[in-house]
C-alpha cells in the first residue's frame, strides 16, 4: 500500500512538473501571449456590442397584438420608442429570449379596445428576458405605463410578476453568439498553447530527453495536457464571466467548458505531435480551426434544402455539441437527455483523438 501511493506521488510529481514546465514556457512565448490577447480583445469587442446598443437609450416594445388594438396604434406612433409588432406569443419570446438589448414584450388581449370604452381597470401582461436587471425592468416598464395612460387616458398597468422569458436551447441571436464566443476562445487558446510546447520542445530536442527521462509517454502526454486545459479553462472562464447575466445552469456551463478544452488539448497534442515547426503548423492550425468552426455556423442557419445527411453528419461534429451543450445551459431547463449525448460526442471525441496522439508519439519514440 505505501508503495503504491509512493508510485503514484511520483506519477504526480513528474505529470505536474511538466505541465508548470509548459504553463510559465507558454507565458514566455511571445507568440502564445499574442495570440491570447488577440482571443481577449476579441472577448471584449463582443462584448462592446451590447454596450453600444445601451448607449441608444430608446424604448423598445416587442407587442403580439391579438384583436389589432387602437391603442397599440397610436403607441406605434408615439416619438421617442420603437414598437416591433410580432404575429404569436412564441414569437415574442423568441424576440426576448435572442436580444442582447432590454426589450418589454406585451400581449395585448383581444377586447382591450372594449374594456378601454367600458372604462374598466386595464392590466396587461408584459415580459423581460431572464438577464434583464431589475432596475432595467422597472424603468421600461414605468415609461411604457406612462405612454399607455397617457394615450388611454386612463391607468395602463402592466403587470411583469413571475413574467421571465428564457431563450431555447437552440436559439440564434445572443445566445448563440456567447457559445461561439466560448467555442472559439477555447479551441484558439488550447490550439495555439499545446501545439507551441510540443514543437518548441522539438525543436530543443528537449522531446527526445523527456522520452528517455524516468517520465514515460503518457505521462508526458498527460503533463501536456494538464497544462493547456489550465488555459483553456481560464479562456472560457473569461468568456463566462463577461457574460454571466446570460447562464441560467452554471454547472452545465462549466462542465462543458471542461469537456470542450479537453477535446480542444486534445487537438492541440495532435498537431503538435504532427508537426516539427512552427510554419506548417500556423497553416493548418488555420483549416483546422475552419473545419472545426464554419459548422458550427451553418448549423444554427438551419437550411431548409440540406440533404438529411448533411445535418446528421454535423450534429456529431464535436464543436457543434459543444455549442449546443452552452445554448441548453442558457436556456430554461437543461434536461440530461439534451446534454449528456453532447458532452459523450465531446468527450467521446477527445478520447480518440488522446489515443492517435499517444500512438503517434510511441511510432516517434521507435
């Protein structure tokens, strides 16, 4: 028993001592910290867009009008706000639920116009998204009252209790642009870190004396690995903090940011165990991030003439599921049946790619 701790303290020792190796040599790179700024500035110009749409300070109302009301008519011609008419309730949700911008939805019920003459207490339904801050709330909705009572002459109420819109878990919009926000920060960081160690290690020779040190392949392997999902999870974590107003189930999120920077180490061993410089590797890192991107995109376009096929084949892609994975953990409800096949194609993916990359590196090592 004391051996076999012994053993392992060792396996420990020597795992950790690579990867702190690999970390502060990662911080050294000025090519590895360029590129990890270049994804922060990224980060932080998707995040000016929201910021920019505060600074347009006009009331927005996204209005499902049942019975085509006057009152909504002469609202649409108010100065000074913006009414988006949509033609159902699911509509306007999916208006609410996509929008970076603070945006009250209202149902407006088939008799208004009746009640508005019979001169009856007037109480209408309106909705914010779930990131909606209260105090945003508040304010929309006390400026939309006073239009409404203004035009009615008469108390408008609008009652928003318990009124929160989420967005689906395959919602377009600002949803789907903080999951690839997150895909691409994660599979940047990990695809430029990891790859860099190896090949610099190559290129040093320092490889071949790590092959032949006590350290054996998989612990090399897995000191590599260690060390690029410690940047991996700080690029997601940063993304998520920029954007925590936006995640309804946290553990999901971050167990996604997990299993998506494992597969994207994964990645990162793989090419650099595939190439010996850094020039071919800048090349292909480019096609490899394109492949493992631009489905990710065409996915959430949903085209209606893609052969089945087609949509099958990128369900399975890797980056796909794990944008899927960050769109159930922004939306309402997050049921396994909806995570757990999408975190098993990450994982499952990562996997096989660690076992190529560990038979690689033992063709190499002959």
């Amino acid at each position: 028993m004391i051996r076999t701790n012994g053993k392992l303290a060792e396996n420990l020792r020597i795992i950790w001592a690579i990867a702190a190796k690999d970390i502060l040599d990662a911080i050294k790179n000025k090519t590895t910290m360029s590129v990890i700024l270049g994804v922060a500035i990224m980060m932080l110009s998707s995040q000016a867009i929201p910021l920019l749409l505060k600074l347009d300070r006009t009331p927005w109302v996204v209005v499902y009008d049942e019975g085509e009301s006057h009152l909504m008519e002469e609202l649409g011609k108010s100065k000074g706000l913006r009414l988006l008419s949509v033609a159902s309730q699911q509509e306007l949700a999916n208006t609410l639920g996509e929008s970076r911008e603070t945006l009250l939805g209202l149902v407006i019920p088939m008799n208004l116009d009746r009640v508005l003459e019979a001169g009856d207490h007037v109480e209408l339904n309106g909705y914010f998204a779930h990131w909606v801050s209260e105090s945003d709330a508040t304010e929309k909705r006390v400026f939309f009252e006073q239009q409404l009572t203004q035009l009615a002459e008469q108390p408008v109420r609008i009652n928003t209790n318990g009124n929160i819109i989420y967005p689906q878990p395959n919602s377009d919009g600002g949803p789907f642009m903080v999951s690839m926000s997150l895909v691409i920060a994660i599979v940047t960081i990990c695809g430029i870190v990891v790859p860099y160690s190896m090949i610099e290690e190559k290129e040093t020779h320092t490889m071949d004396v790590l092959l032949v040190s006590p350290a054996s392949i998989s612990q090399v392997v897995i000191g590599k690995a260690l060390a690029g999902l410690v940047y991996g999870l700080a690029a997601g974590g940063t993304v998520l903090v920029f954007n925590q107003a936006m995640v309804v189930h946290w553990g999901v999120a971050i167990l996604a940011t997990i299993c998506g920077t494992l597969f994207a180490v994964a990645v990162g061993l793989l090419m650099g165990s595939m190439f010996d410089n850094p020039g071919s590797m800048n090349l292909w890192f480019g096609v490899v991030v394109t492949v493992l991107m631009m489905p990710v995109l065409l996915n959430v376009m949903k085209v209606p003439s893609w052969p089945k096929i087609v949509t099958t084949i990128m369900s399975w892609i890797p980056t796909v599921a794990l944008a899927r994975v960050f769109g159930v953990s922004f939306s309402g409800s997050a049921p396994l049946r909806l995570v757990l096949p999408d975190l098993g194609i990450v994982v499952g993916s990562a996997v096989l790619v660690l076992a190529l990359v560990v038979w690689k590196i033992r063709r190499a090592d002959r």
